[in-house]
C-alpha cells in the first residue's frame, strides 16, 4: 500500500473511532471586554476658608475618585514658576460693538499680553462670529501676532457661542505647556450656533482644559436681548447661568463684570490662580464611553477645592 494511502487510512480509523466515544462538553469561551486606558490629568486648585491659595500639599495629601472608586495618584506637580499656555476666545461678534465692549475687551488684552502674563508664558488668540472660529495669532512667547491680531479685529455678525465652546478647547490643549487654560470674554449673546449649550460643554470637557469665562457688560435690558433673540430662552439670567455652566464643569470660573477697571484685575486674578494650580495625574480603565464623574478631596484639611468635574 502506498505511503500516502496509509496515513489517510489510519487518520480515518482514529476519526472514527473518535466519532464514536462520548461526546465531550465543549467549553464556551467568556465573553470579551475592550477596556480603554486613559491617562487622566486633572488642575487643582486649593483654596482655605478666606480663599487664599494653599500652597505646601503633597501628593499624600490629596484623594481622587473617578465614580466613586478611589484612583492611585501616578503624577503630580505644583510649580509655581512653571510656565502657562493661554488660549484666549474673544468674542468679535456685532454686539461686542455696544457700549464699548470689544474696545474695553482689546485694550484689557493688550495689558494681559505686555504686563500680566510672564515671559515664559505661551499666549494665543481664537476669535469667533458667524459661526466661525479663526485662530488670530497661534501660541508662542512672543507677543507682536498676538497684539497685531488683536489691533487688526473689528465686531461683526451674528454669535456662535455654543459652537466656539465646543471647538476651541481642543486647539488650546495642543499647547506645549503643561499648565493650560482657556479665556472666553463674551457678553454671553447666542443666536448663530448649531449645538445647545450641553452639546458644547459634552464635547468641550473631553479634554482638561480648564474654561475662566469672564461674561462683560451682559445686556440686561430685554430691547437689547429681543434684537439680538434668535431664541425665546435668550435672557440674562439664561447668560449667567450658561456660562457658569461652561467654566463649573470644567474647573475654571465665571466672572461677570461691567467695566475696564474690574475686567483688569479680574486677568490679574486668573493668572495668579493658574500659578498656584496643582497637575495631578492618574490612569483610568474605561469599558464604555460613558461619563465618568471626578472627585478630588483632602482629608486633612478644610479647603475649598475646585477642578474639572468629570469627562
């Protein structure tokens, strides 16, 4: 018999004789899970009772909880000569142009660039109407495209407030600095956006860029807020509310504010926070794309602690 037809003769009789044992119960895999890997990182910002930065904290000092569940702190840093990366969002929509606003807004920024911020901060300029957003002057350290832009800007047009939030914080974590933040100065006027307020902050707080929005000289009086109305929810409680939500779920905070004078020392404040800022970092294990809500707290101490709510 030749070779090859025996190999195939005795492969048969052990198939058959298999065949006709027992069956055997076959084990069924378990069901698989993608698990993603997140590298989180979080600014805190510790305030005592009279809201004075706190400043000697340690990474032993500090608890993080992602849902409930308490994470392992794997990076933290608290410099506070370390430099910043800041974003600006000018609003340069038509009704900047009333009672001065964006006049108040550039000269104000003109101080932030050439006084306020240090040298070695990193400085940029987003500007939105229309339903556009336009990166102005890109980060860097020198200031000439950040105030050309700026002298170069006028008001126009309609405002897409919820739109420019959306977008914008993902160009300002792009920035090479570590500590980052995003400026918003608006007189919190919508009526040109696509996505609602909770659609915008949805997908402006998937990245950790903490949101200071300074809300100047809202328009309180209802002839100015009905011929600006694109919708009937356009109020000005509305406006403080929306953009109190935009800078609370992202670790930043809202000012509102109604002349030169307090916008000043408001962008003096802001950078003195950012200063003081601690970077803590820690990994999460993710099945889902759902919301994940974060806590940070420290138990041996009665401060006021703010960062960004979740992501």
């Amino acid at each position: 018999m030749p070779l090859f037809c025996l190999v195939i003769f005795v492969t048969f009789q052990n198939w058959l004789s298999g065949a006709q044992e027992k069956p055997q119960k076959v084990q069924q895999p378990k069901a698989a899970y993608n698990v993603t890997v997140n590298a989180i990182t979080i600014a805190v910002t510790v305030q005592d009772k009279k809201g004075r930065y706190v400043n000697d904290l340690e990474k032993k000092d500090f608890i993080v909880y992602e849902n409930g569940e308490r994470r392992t702190i794997n990076y933290f840093q608290h410099d506070l000569s370390a430099p910043l990366s800041l974003t600006v969002l000018l609003d340069v929509s038509g009704s900047m142009a009333l009672e001065n606003k964006f006049e108040d807004c550039r000269r104000a920024l003109q101080v932030l660039a050439e006084k306020i911020i240090s040298p070695q901060d990193e400085l940029a300029l987003l500007v939105f109407a229309d339903g556009e957003v336009e990166v102005a002057a890109r980060h860097s350290v020198d200031r000439t495209s950040f105030l050309a832009a700026l002298e170069g800007e006028k008001a126009y047009g309609k405002t897409a407030l919820n739109d420019a939030v959306a977008v914008s914080p993902q160009y300002a974590v792009r920035a090479k600095n570590e500590k980052r933040a995003l400026l918003l100065i608006t007189d919190g006027i919508e009526n040109d956006s696509q996505l609602s307020a909770e659609q915008a902050l949805e997908i402006a707080r998937r990245v950790d860029v903490p949101i200071y929005v300074i809300g100047y000289k809202i328009p309180r009086a209802e002839e100015i807020l009905a011929r600006h109305r694109r919708r009937t929810g356009l109020t000005a409680p509305g406006i403080v509310e929306t953009l109190t939500l935009f800078s609370g779920a992202t670790g930043g905070q809202a000012f509102f504010l109604d002349d030169l004078e307090s916008l000043l020392a408001t962008l003096y404040q802001i950078k003195k926070e950012q200063s003081h800022q601690y970077i803590i970092g820690y990994t999460s294990y993710k099945e889902d794309d759902k919301y994940r809500r974060i806590l940070v707290t420290t138990p041996e101490g009665n401060y006021r602690i703010r960062t960004r709510q979740g992501y």
